[in-house]
C-alpha cells in the first residue's frame, strides 16, 4: 500500500542526501517522481545537500495546491510514480494535507524530510501535521552531533555565534555561516537550555580565570 512517511531529524544530520538517494535508487530503476521542496539552501527550485548534490525541484509557494498541481501534471500526460518534498517543515498544515490526499485518491507514494522543531524548540506546523497524519514517521539514524560531542537533538538559530530565542520562525540560514550572519548550530538538550553554543563555550574557555580574592 502506497504510504506517507516522514522522514525527520535535526539540521546537519542526512535528510536531503536521503531524499537525493532515494530519488536516485528509483529513477535509476525507470521510475519518475515528483520533488517539491521550499526554501532550500541553494536556491529557489532545487533540492540540495551539505555534500555538494543537488538536483531541480518544484519551488512549493504559500498559496500551492500539491496534489492539484500534480493532478494537473497527470492529466497532461506526465509521470509520478513516487513523491519527494523536502524542507517539509516549511510547508502549512493545509498542504500536508493535499500530500496525505496524493497518497489515498492517486495511490502515490510520498517521502516527506524536514526537520521537527524550531530554534526555540516548538513544532513547525508542517512537521506537526506531518506526525499526526504519517503512515510512518522515521527519525534518521546518522547523528548530528552537539560541539560537546553528544547527541544534538534542537536546533539553535544564532548570530555572531550568539543563540538567540526570538524571532520569526522561519528566517533562512545554514549551519554553514559567516559569524557575523544568522545561522543555526545543532545543540544536545542541555547546551540548547544554556543557550551556550560553540562559539559561547569557546569564548568561555579563553576567558582568564578568576582569582579568588583573600578576605580581610
């Protein structure tokens, strides 16, 4: 039975190159697929990894239809054995549903990646309509890693290497930045709460330590 399956992770930890090795494994084996993809690093209409892949996609807009468009590319006599939408996390509840309504009345698979929570650890609405209605949701296997070497489990938004916790939502970055940019840092649970990225931590470490001062 076809299935909608979200993939999910923090940033840094695979789910576009998955989504590049899924797409490949099938058109490699003749099929055709669909890949929808909002906000990505490398442009509008693309679906990249950190790795340096990269591929064409449909840029999803806010007023996008997906399962109208791919009505719409059906009945013009185009292929979609499967369908891939990454950065799904950017995608309004309402669209989850137009994917979850490909898989039951088009009989198409659909291979959702994004990430689950915010810089201030809060559902996106996408990812929070993606859990609710996925036929499965897998949390991928290779780890992102906090710069203390635990797990990373949030994802922090910074600037100038300074976590900060407000903010829109979405505001695009990397974990690949300039200092002085807005960016996001994968963080373990405790570092995310004391707000204490790499760059704070190494600050931090460099700081002269303080003498104690003899009482009189």
């Amino acid at each position: 039975m076809p299935e909608l399956v979200f993939f999910s992770g923090t940033m840094d930890c695979g789910k576009s190159t998955l989504a590049l090795q899924i797409e490949h494994n099938r058109s490699a084996r003749g099929l055709a697929g669909m890949i929808f993809t909002r906000d990505d690093r490398a442009g509008e209409g693309k679906l990249s990894s950190r790795l340096g892949l990269v591929t064409d996609a449909v840029e999803v807009a806010d007023g996008t239809d997906l399962y109208a468009y791919l009505v719409e590319h059906l009945s013009h006599g185009g292929r979609a054995d499967y369908v891939i939408a990454d950065e799904a996390q950017f995608l309004a509840p309402e669209q989850i549903d137009q994917l979850a309504r490909v898989v039951d009345d088009l009989e198409v698979d659909v291979y959702a990646f994004g990430i689950t929570t915010d810089f201030r650890s809060k559902l996106f609405p996408g990812s929070q309509r993606l859990v609710e209605l996925a036929d499965r949701v897998e949390v991928l296997q290779v780890e992102a890693l906090c710069w203390c070497g635990a797990r990373a489990t949030h994802n922090a938004r910074t600037i100038g290497g300074v976590m900060v916790v407000e903010g829109a939502q979405v505001v695009v970055g990397d974990v690949n930045h300039s200092t002085d940019d807005v960016g996001y840092e994968v963080l373990c649970r405790r570092h995310h709460r004391r707000r204490m990225t790499a760059a704070t931590a190494r600050a931090a470490a460099l700081s002269p330590d303080v003498l104690p001062v003899p009482s009189t």
